[in-house]
C-alpha cells in the first residue's frame, strides 16, 4: 500500500509539474547512449549501446558493439526501471532474432549488432504515459545474459535512461545572469544620481539572489548522487562558479597546464573508447541492491588510457567533475575556466567603469549632462572604482574558495596549485582586512557619536571604498559581515575538501545552514523588514536543500521512489522560490531605472544613515556646507585628500595625524598645541567637529553669503568661528549638557 501510495503521489507531483513546464517533443520515447556493468565478474561488456524504446510502434532498437567472455547459448532479460518503479520486463532469445554472434555466443569481440524486439501493448499500457513527458527522467535499463540451461547470470549491464527532454537549458543560465547582473548595473546607477536608499535596496537584493544561485549550484558540486532532475537544475547556475566552456579557452588551459608540467586530461576526447557514467542515484532499490562491479572511480582521466584499454571498466564521474563533465570541461580544465572568467569579470568591470567615467566627462562638456551630473562619481571615481572591485571579490568569494580549496587536493600542475593558493589567500586576506577595517571605524564612531553610522556614511571613502560590507546592514549590525565570510568559508571548505564523501558534506553542510539561518532570524541584521524577509527566506531554503541533500545520499535507506518524488520536489520548490526572487529583483531593479524620484519607494531608514550621508552636487545650502566642512570631507572637487589612502581617515588607517584630531581634521589653536600632551591619552575620543560650536545663527538674521570669518579651509572656518561666536559657547554647551547627539536618534542607543 505504501508503495501504490508513493507511485501515485509521484504521479500527481509529475503532471503538476508537466503543466508548469512545457518540453515539447514530436515523438515519444525512452532512450539511453551509456552502458556499465552491473554484476561482479560480468562477462560481457559494451564498447557502444544504444537502445531506445517507441512506445508508438511498440519496439525495442538496439545497436551494440562489446567483447564476450561467455561460449554458449544464452537468453536475455530486460528489465527498465523508472522512478524505482519496475515499468517493464522482458526476455528474448537471440535465436529466435537471428543475431549473428550470439547464437550461440562466442568469446571475443561482437561486431556490431542492430536489432528490434517487440513489445506488447499489454506491458505499454502498464507503462504511466507521464514517464514520456516528464524532464530529466530518472530511470535505467539493466539486461541480465543468463545461460539457457543452468539460469545463470553470466552478465549484468545497465544503462541509464532519458526522454530527451530537461531542465537544464542555456536560456535560464542566460536570463538568471541577466537579471542578476542588470540589477548590479542599475544599483551602481542609482547610486551616482543620488539615490543612494534605492541603491542600497537593490544592490542589497541583487547580492543575496546572486549568493542564492551560488548554493544552487555548490548542492550540484557536491559528490552526493544526485536525481536527474536535481543534477539538471543546479547546472544550469554553474556559471556562477565559473563553470562555462568556450573552446579557444580550453586550449589555452590544455597549453598552460602542459607548459608547467601536469597531464591534461583526455576525458572528452575519449568517449568513443570509455564507457563514462554520471554518478547519480542507483536503482538498485528495486532489484536488492545489486552493485555496480567492474567500476573505478579515476581519479584523473589521466588513467582513461588503461581504462580504456581495459573493456571491464568504466570512470565514474561525481561532484565538481561530475559539473565540468556536463559542461564538457575536462576534469583537469576546471579550476583554471573558473579563475580566467573571475578575472575576466573583474577587468571587463574595471574597464567598464573607467570608460563610463571618460563617457561622463564628455558628455558634460558636450552639453549632453548637467554639471551635477554623477557629480560625485565624477570626482571620485578611483575611490569607486575601488569599491567596486572589492564587492566583485565577495561576489566571486564562494567561487574561488571551491575552486582554490579543491585544486589543492588534485593538483593538476606546481603552477596551478601556486595559483590557487595565491587566490584563495589574497582573497580571504583582503576580505578579512577590509571586515576589520569596518568594524574598527564603527567602534571609533560609537566611541565618538555613540552611533556606528556617523562615520560609516558621513565619510565618502569609508562607504564608497568599504560600503560594500555594511550597507546592506543596519547600522549596528555592521560587524555581521564576519560571520557571513565564515559562513561562505566553510561552506567552501566542506564542498572542496568533502568530495571522497558525500554523506559527510551533506551532515556538515546541514549544520552550517541551520546556524546560519537561526542567527539570522534571531538578529535580523538586514536593513529593514522586506530585506530581513527576503534573506531569510532564502536561508530558510538553503537549509531545506541540504536536508534534501541528505535524504539523496540514503543514508536513510528509503526506497529508490520516495528519493523520485523528493528530487522532483526539489526541483519544484526552488523553481518557483527562484522565479519569485528574480521578478522580485526585477521589479525593483526596473523602478530604480524608470522611476524619476525612486527612493519613494522605500521607507528612511531607522539607523539615520540618510543623515550622514550628504551628496556633494546636493549641498545646496549654507548649513549643509558648513556641516560638510565641519565633518572635513568638502572641496572644490568633492572627495578631500585627506580621505585618500595615504594622508589621514578612518577608512585609509593612516596613522599620520600631524595636527590634526584623531579624525583628521585640523584642529583649533586653542587644542592643536596640546594636541600632543600626555594627558591627551586619558581623554575620550575627540569628535571632528567642535562641541561649542553652534550650527544655527542666533541673532535670527538670515545669510546669504559667506559667514563673518569662513574660508574655503577647515582651519579658517575654525577659526572664524572660535573668534567670533565666543558668546555664544555656553548655548552650545548647554545643548551639549542637555541633550544628546543628533546623531543618537534611531539608532538604538541611550542618550
């Protein structure tokens, strides 16, 4: 009854499924190209097998070339497997099919044998018609040669099955890259024109969804055996990881990989001499578990040569060589196709920029643009571009961190491996260095402002060159970017280093997902409720894959349908989560770009970092100068110098501060000359901008030029003010006194 009740669940999961995704096809059959031994001490093997089953005519076609060890007459069984469902079963005598060479068998090569066994109507109507229509078909066909006499088995081989239909197509490969890649562009858009809540909603959504097509395709490198469906799917984001062939590419990694003293791998190139499986999820269930014999697991197609030579075996293919063998990159080639297109992406992006902001130039002075227009890019573009790149180090993180990590266990080339250490390091290093350079300018900030977003966004350099870590959080919870890069780490580090044992991938895996998603659903770290909702969910998906991850694995020893029906589930349950997310995406990305005022969209957020954050083409008034010349980051070209990486900020960690405070702002007379006393070391963190100084006139009168006393310099601003606004020093004293930083509010800090 369970059995009937798990059949007809899968039937009811398939036609849901078939009427969600249409796979067109004129002809119905069941077909299979591979064949592998299933029996220890098999006397026959295949050199060529293909066998595909007509239901419309009622026929099996086979074409055949092996070697035989067995002399005699013999009998076949068919027996084809689908879903762990014994669909049909069959006998033919070669006799009876005047087969030359197996009638009786001999010892030796078989030539070529094409021939058709009919099938009755009655075992073609046992067959579920949705076994035809349904992608990825998870089925094989195993044929027993038993000796006529005794009924013996003298042979035992099985080949896999499809329908020619699957989900793994180049157009959702090309539309999830699209999507994902425009929402970037339009992030870094919104953000040049000023719209910089906009930007951080989107640039915010993008990352996750691009990190979420990065777990879909981490469960397909993983060496858990797979269902079809599952395999299919999670291929079609390899190009995430770099996993995209281009023949002239190829070449070069051949050449390279012999230039420096490795073996290249001849995989591909020998399919027509070795038999190569795709290790995927065994059937056995239904027949007892019978094993597959003869099989190896090469561990390099540097030994396909004697595999080849040696008609009883067959490679075996699982994990991240099992994704460059569907994407038809030798084992040997993978690492190196994933670094060439990572640093692809980085110059193309590097070039992008430079060349949009030689574009803006022109365009300004050819009257095309307004002067304000991406004013602040303009000036500052080289910080940009530097935030720019470390955000697509982050992105290509998990990448390279598989790649690097498993290259060190295969070892194609010295060179190779070199490579991978020297990526793998630099880039943990940078992320590592530029996470504790966030944390150390917010602990400065609360210590200062008792809010980590003061200096986090009033800083230009700080958040155009280290933004990419902190402003898809609040504000307090700027020190999350941490334990993200750990979770990346050792998601990496279990896919890398895992691939002898899926079990023990899927367990850990299981464990970092669920410590993840608890943390993150007791922090909410995100900086608003949808974008809180949004990771969460994605989350909360990623663990459930890595459960279903464990369940492929059968560690549970479930039959072979139940397995069936929970691939087909996963497929369903993240096409549908994948396709919410991209119109999600999409939607936002398209009102960030069509919208004239986009940022309406969004509530401010509660951290007040829309405060700090003043755009220098939008410093339209007087106190906005004033408050931009007090913080110090104002000048005729935008960014001031002192925020570069070699003069004196918080985001370059320069110690040099001469005399200035400890924010980089020239100090007063009054304290640049104790700027250096020991006393000063027992004093709390001065704040860059003078607590006596008042930001509002007093005398009520309005201004419409430059104050009595303001310069263009930070020091005559000083200056002008300490002079004459002494009266006025109790006021801002009191207000000191009185009430807390302006900065405080929204920020969840007490006064």
């Amino acid at each position: 009854m369970r059995l009937f009740s798990a059949s007809k669940a899968l039937c009811l999961a398939l036609t849901a499924l078939s009427s969600l995704v249409h796979f067109s096809s004129a002809i119905r059959l069941i077909e299979s190209k591979s064949l592998n031994p299933c029996q220890d001490n098999s006397s026959f093997t295949a050199t060529l097998f293909n066998v595909v089953f007509t239901p419309d005519n009622g026929t099996i076609s086979f074409d055949v070339t092996g070697v035989s060890s067995i002399s005699g007459y013999v009998t076949a069984e068919v027996d084809v497997i689908v879903y762990g469902y014994n669909a049909l079963k069959t006998n033919f005598n070669p006799c009876n099919l005047n087969l030359q060479g197996m009638c009786p068998m001999n010892i030796g090569q078989l030539n070529r044998q094409k021939f058709n066994i009919p099938v009755s109507q009655d075992v073609i109507k046992r067959i579920p018609g949705i076994f035809y229509g349904v992608p990825d078909l998870d089925g094989l066909v195993r044929i027993y040669i038993k000796d006529t006499t005794t009924n013996i088995s003298k042979a035992c081989v099985e080949a896999e099955l499809s329908n020619g239909k699957t989900v793994d197509q180049k157009g959702v490969g090309w539309a999830t890259a699209v999507v994902a890649g425009l929402a970037l562009v339009a992030s870094a858009v919104t953000s040049g024109l000023g719209h910089s809540n906009t930007a951080a909603h989107v640039a915010a959504n993008a990352l996750s969804l691009f990190g979420y097509f990065q777990a879909q395709a981490l469960i397909g490198m993983t060496a858990v055996s797979l269902p079809p469906i599952v395999m299919s799917w999670t291929q079609n984001f390899q190009w995430t990881m770099g996993i995209i062939r281009v023949e002239f590419l190829q070449d070069i990694c051949t050449w390279y990989q012999r230039a420096t003293g490795g073996k290249p791998s001849t995989l591909l190139s020998n399919l027509h001499d070795a038999s190569v499986e795709v290790q995927k999820r065994a059937l056995d269930l239904v027949r007892g578990g019978v094993a597959y014999g003869y099989t190896e697991l090469a561990r390099r197609s540097n030994d396909v040569g004697a595999t080849a030579a040696s008609p009883t075996k067959s490679v075996v293919v699982h994990g991240i060589e099992r994704v460059g063998f569907r994407a038809k990159i030798e084992s040997t080639n993978i690492f190196l196709t994933g670094t060439i297109f990572f640093m692809v992406f980085v110059t193309f992006t590097a070039a992008g920029v430079a060349l949009f902001k030689a574009f803006c130039e022109g365009a300004v002075r050819a009257g095309w643009f307004k002067g304000d227009k991406f004013e602040d890019f303009r000036n500052g573009w080289k910080i940009v571009l530097k935030g720019i790149l470390f955000r697509l180090v982050l992105i290509g993180y998990p990448q390279m961190t598989v790649l690097c990590l498993w290259e060190l266990t295969k070892r194609d080339s010295a060179a190779e491996v070199i490579l991978a250490l020297f990526f793998f390091l630099s880039m943990t290093v940078s992320l590592g260095w530029a996470a504790l350079k966030v944390f150390r300018i917010a602990q400065r900030s609360v210590a200062m402002h008792k809010n980590p977003a003061y200096i986090l966004y009033s800083d230009p350099t700080a958040l155009n060159k280290w933004g990419f870590l902190y402003v898809q959080f609040r504000a307090t919870a700027y020190y999350f970017i941490m334990p993200v890069l750990v979770y990346i780490l050792l998601k990496g580090i279990f896919v890398a280093f895992g691939q002898g044992s899926g079990i023990a991938q899927a367990v850990g895996l299981i464990i970092v997902e669920a410590v993840f998603l608890i943390g993150v659903s007791i922090l909410r770290p995100w900086m608003d409720k949808k974008t809180n909702a949004f990771n969460i969910a994605i989350a909360a998906i990623n663990l459930l894959n890595v459960i279903f991850l464990l369940v492929f694995t059968a560690v549970f020893n479930q039959p072979g349908i139940v397995t069936a029906v929970m691939g087909v589930i996963f497929f369903g349950i993240n096409a549908a989560f994948a396709v919410i997310l991209i119109v999600m995406v999409l939607f936002a990305t398209c009102w960030a770009i069509f919208s004239k005022n986009p940022d309406t969209r969004y509530q401010p957020m509660r951290d007040d970092r829309g405060s700090f954050i003043k755009s220098q083409s939008h410093l339209n008034t007087e106190l906005d100068a004033l408050g931009a010349t007090a913080r110090g980051d104002m000048t005729q070209t935008g960014y001031k110098s002192r925020l570069s990486d070699d003069e004196d900020s918080y985001s370059s960690g320069s110690g040099k501060r001469g005399r200035n405070d400890a924010a980089g702002v020239p100090l007063p007379p009054s304290t640049a000359n104790s700027h250096r006393s020991p006393s000063r070391h027992r004093e709390p963190p001065r704040s860059p901008i003078d607590p006596n100084m008042p930001f509002l006139p007093s005398d009520g009168t309005p201004r419409h030029g430059t104050p009595t006393g303001y310069s263009d310099g930070p020091r005559g601003m000083y200056n002008g003010y300490n002079d004459s606004s002494r009266n006025q020093s109790y006021q801002g004293f009191h207000r000191q006194q009185n009430n807390g930083s302006p900065w405080q509010r929204g920020a969840g800090y007490d006064h």
